[in-house]
C-alpha cells in the first residue's frame, strides 16, 4: 500500500486521497483556506493506482 495524499497548494494542509476521492471536489480543510480541492489534482499515477486498489484505502 502507498500513502497518497495532495497538499493544498495555498495553506499547505495535507489531504488523504481516499478523502478527495470520496468527494471528487471539497473545500481544503485548512483554517481560513478558500481552496477548491479536486480528485484529478492527483497525478495520473497516484489517481490509477489508487483507484486500482481502492478496497485497501478503506477507514
């Protein structure tokens, strides 16, 4: 299992793949952050990958 995560590009906050993927788009989480956050933000390798082994990334 690889851990996939994307951070926000303008608070730093760090998200979990399986959360973008969950939500596909979500406001970044971070305190004051007004980012839109996107599962295709992943890069392509990290999105097929874990969409290929989706059943391991469960909570």
């Amino acid at each position: 299992m690889r851990i996939i995560t994307h951070t926000c590009s303008a608070c730093g906050t760090v998200i979990a793949a399986n959360e973008l993927e969950d939500n596909r788009v979500m406001k970044c989480p971070g305190l004051d952050c007004e980012e839109v956050l996107r599962f295709t933000d992943l890069p392509e390798d990290a999105r097929n990958h874990f969409l290929e082994y989706k059943e391991q990334y469960q909570i």
